[in-house]
C-alpha cells in the first residue's frame, strides 16, 4: 500500500507547485509520466481496496502499468536526463522516474500475476500508450504544447516524430513480451 500511496503523493505534490506557478492543469496531465504513476498507485491500491478484484483484469490493468513505468524509467534515463525539468522537485522526480519504475517491475517479478497473460492481452495493453500519443499529437497540433521535445514535430521534424513513437512501441512491445514471459515463468504452479 505504501508503494501505491507514494507516487500518488508524489503526483499530487507536482501538480500543487504546477498549479501555484499558473500552469495549465490539462499539460500537467499531458505528461505520460504523471499518468503511468498514478495507474501504477491504482494498481498497487487496487487489491487492497477490494476482496475478490477480477483476476484476468487486473492482470491486464497491472501489465499495462509495469510496461508503462518500465518505459517510463528507461525512457527518462535515455532521452530526457538532461532536460530540464523546470519546477520538478528533486525527491518527484527521483519517485516517478526512477523508484516506481523499479517497484513496478520488482512488485511483478516477486508476485506474478495469477493469471497467464499472452500476446492478445499485449496487444491490449497498448491500447494506453496508443492513445496516448494520438491525444498529444492531435492536442499538440492544435495548441502547439507537446509534453516531450521527441513528440514535436517542430523539433524533430513529422520523420522523427514517427521513429521514436515507432521505436517506442517496440520497446514497449519487447518489455511487455519480456515482462510477461517473466510473469508466466514465476507464476505459482496450482
């Protein structure tokens, strides 16, 4: 519970300091970082909260935020290190991008999900992150605000753009089999 609590802490922290600085509440919510961290503290709430959740669900829903945060982490560390990162606070910025990565994946490795997952509950897993990318660049388009200078096309060119949403996608494609295969290999036998 801690761990579901904490990046929810986190978020919530931010977005006060994005909001005290006259921020658009809306690009505080562009970030897929912000996002991926509060479905990660859900997820993590999610058993507690509830005594019989659906198992096959909640599989999906946890999947989809162990891949998210994985990229999330691996992303940050490879693109966005040395961005700056403007009003982000140092011990935010440590919880959402490097810690709740971390537990993601070892909250999965340690306790696999119970139920199996295959290549069609991955393919529902993207449907987040695709959807997130068509909002952003359609929301980006029109209000010329992008979360992330590889998702502008104004800076990386409509070919750049394409390539990283691309390479994106089978990195996400390449962890979620991986996570997935791990998840399969460390279920309980029943």
């Amino acid at each position: 519970m801690a761990f579901g609590v904490l990046p929810l802490a986190a978020v919530g922290r931010q977005l006060v300091i994005h909001v005290e600085h006259g921020f658009p509440i809306t690009n505080f919510f562009g970030y897929f970082t912000n996002l991926s961290n509060i479905l990660a503290g859900l997820v993590l709430l999610l058993p507690a909260a509830s005594k019989a959740p659906r198992a096959r669900f909640l599989a999906i829903l946890r999947a989809t935020a162990v891949i998210d945060m994985a990229l999330v982490g691996i992303l940050f560390s490879v693109l966005l290190r040395n961005a700056d990162l403007g009003s982000l606070l140092p011990w935010v910025n440590f919880v959402l991008h490097y810690l709740m990565p971390c537990i993601a994946v070892l909250d999965w490795i340690v306790l696999p999900p119970a139920a199996v997952l295959g290549r069609r509950e991955l393919m529902i897993c993207l449907i987040f992150p695709i959807a997130y990318v068509i909002c952003t660049l359609v929301r980006g388009y029109v209000t010329g605000w992008y979360p992330y200078p590889f998702l502008n096309p104004g800076l990386v060119g409509a070919g750049g753009v394409a390539a990283y949403v691309a390479g994106i996608t089978l990195a996400f494609l390449f962890f979620g089999w991986a996570l997935i295969e791990v998840g399969r290999l460390r279920r309980p036998v029943r």
